[in-house]
C-alpha cells in the first residue's frame, strides 16, 4: 500500500493511471463520471481535488475503488464490480457459471492481448 504519502499527493496519479488502463480520454472519462472534461485535467495535474461525490464517480466510471484512487490500497482490481459479478453468479444454475467463466477468461485474454474495447 501507498500509506506513505498523503492521499492528495497518490491521487492524480492513480486517476490517470486507471484511466489510461481504461484506455478512456480525459473526455471520455468526464462524460462516463458526468463532469466536464477540465475537472478531469485539474483532477489529474493536482490544481483541484474532488469532493466525495465527484471521488464517488470517478471511482465507479472507472470501475476502481475510492481506496485504490486515494492510495489505501494498490489493488485496482475494481473490486465494486467483482462484488456485483460474484452476487449475481450465485444465482446462475451450475451450466450457466461454467458458462460464465469461461466468458470471463475469453474476455480477460482478449484485454491482455490488447484486443478489448478498453470500457
């Protein structure tokens, strides 16, 4: 973990480094949180911090936590859509999960090859 330094200073680093692992512009990425693409610059360079709604919506439009983006945790796994996808999947009958997880494995080859749409 990034303990060490202080959550404004991890912050705009880790806003851009989830962003472009997104493969989303600055645009892209304010229209999927709702805010104008100049927070997203200001948010990025450190000249304005977010208030906790706008952390909030950064954080789900790029499917990452609020601890990754403040630096308590180096995990960016998107653990927000992991909680969704391991709920859902204890409804789903045996066939169905097989099912699912080999769609799962196809898509995250298909991202480390490069090849996913980067949403």
């Amino acid at each position: 973990m990034s303990q060490s330094r202080a959550p404004s200073e991890v912050f705009p680093e880790r806003l851009r480094r989830a962003r472009e692992l997104r493969q989303l512009s600055q645009a892209d990425l304010a229209s999927r949180a709702r805010l104008q693409p100049s927070a997203v610059s200001h948010f990025e360079t450190g000249t304005r911090k977010p208030s906790f709604d706008n952390l909030r919506r950064l954080a789900d439009a790029l499917q990452v936590s609020t601890d990754y983006l403040l630096g308590r945790t180096d995990a960016i796994g998107g653990a927000p859509t992991a909680d969704i996808l391991y709920r859902d999947i204890e409804r789903l009958s045996a066939t169905d999960r097989d099912f699912a997880t080999d769609m799962v494995a196809k898509l995250a080859a298909r991202n480390k090859k490069g090849e996913g749409d980067g949403s």
